[in-house]
C-alpha cells in the first residue's frame, strides 16, 4: 500500500497544530512551535500552508470542524432508527472533545478580527460552520417529528440549540475558569444532557437531582487521531 507522505506530513502540522491550541489558545502558535511540536524543519509548513492564518484555519475547519461534522451526520443517518435517547447521548460524546479543544480558539478569534472573518469564510465555502450545523441539527429533529418519535410541541432549532449550546458553555467555562459549572464529569454529561431534552420532547418530567458544586477541571489534550 502506497504511503502518501505529502499528505501524511500535511496531517502531522494540523495535529501539532490543534495540540497547541490546547495547550496554549491560538497565541501559541506559531511557525516555530509548530515545527518544533511536529518535528520538522519550519520550512516544511511552508510547502503545505501559505503562512500561519492558513495553518490555523486550516485546522480549525478540517479537524475540528471536521469531527462537528461527521457526528451530525452520524446522527442524520440514525433518523427513524434505534432509540432517540441513545441516538442523541453518542452525539453528545462525540462533539464534547471537539467543544474540549475548541474552546481555547474561542477568545483568540473574537480577539483577532481578521482571521475570525477568515475562519468564517473559510467554514462557509467548505459548507461548514455554526449556521449549517444548526439547520441540519434543526432538520434532524424535523425529521424526527414526522415519524412521530417526538413531540411537535418541540421547535426543531430550539432543541439543537440547547444540545449543543450546554455543551460549549461547558467547555468553554471550564477552560476560563478552570470548574465545570454543571458539576459533571465527561462521561457523565451525555446521559444528563440528553435525558433533559428528550423527557421534555416526550412529555416527560425529568427525575429530580441533588444540587451539585462546580467542580475543578484539567485542561484535555488534543484526541488522537482515528484511523
């Protein structure tokens, strides 16, 4: 089997790339430490990105983006079929490591309005981005309705919105303050999220829950990658 070592290489800087995103926010990266974090000579990112914006967006929109992407449309290949509970709990585990890594870039792109409008359009031309994962989130749950697995009371937007939006703010406080504001652990959240929304699209009261503390959370590192 042929190895395709441009391509191997190309994948090498983006996962050095998001490394230091978790490691430090977009701040951290640089030509430098990315050649130092990949182990190649800096002028190797050179014949790959046209310069560190490009190396960033680059990975923001492929790998990150990316696995955003292939959870939805694991989730839109489920419609109709299995148990809605379960369907939306894998989701829910699949897109928090993203949420994980993601939420260091946050601050540095609203910070760097230049390369957030890059980000943006980069998203868009590649059919990507929060605006299109919501309208094929919102079409899921459409979808769903008119099987009749879930309650037309529900508006289809309103209920992705929630599943992700719980998700981000999650990440996204605990990588400003260090506590996780829902007081769960990672392995715990895709049952807590998703027995919310789905006792209430069935017409359900969800089961009472102790009052729990913020908890202290570790900084993740970035996932490895699947072959």
């Amino acid at each position: 089997m042929r190895i395709d070592r441009k391509a191997e290489t190309r994948e090498q800087l983006i996962g050095a790339t998001e490394a230091l995103i978790c490691e430090g926010g977009l701040s951290a990266v640089t030509t430098q430490s990315v050649a130092k974090k990949g182990g190649f000579a800096e002028g190797t990112i050179y014949r790959h990105f046209k310069n560190r914006d490009d190396l960033i967006i680059s990975t923001l929109r492929e790998r990150l983006a990316g696995d955003f992407d292939e959870a939805v449309a694991t989730l839109e290949r489920r419609v109709g079929h299995g148990d809605l509970g379960e369907n939306l709990r894998a989701f829910v585990a699949a897109i928090l490591p993203v949420y994980n890594v993601m939420a260091p870039a946050v601050g540095m792109l609203a910070a760097d309005p230049a390369l957030a409008a890059q980000h943006a359009e980069s998203m868009s031309a590649h059919c990507r981005g929060p605006r299109k994962f919501a309208e094929r989130l919102a079409n899921y749950f459409a979808e769903e309705q008119r099987l009749g697995r879930i309650s037309t009371a529900i508006d289809p937007h309103a209920a992705g919105g929630m599943l992700v939006g719980l998700c981000f703010y999650r990440s996204l406080i605990g990588h400003l303050f260090g506590e996780d504001p829902t007081g769960l652990a990672d392995s715990e959240v895709p049952a807590a999220v998703t027995t919310i929304l789905t006792r209430g699209m069935l017409g359900q009261a969800p089961p009472p829950r102790e009052p729990v503390r913020p908890r202290r959370v570790t900084k993740t590192g970035p996932r490895k990658a699947t072959a």
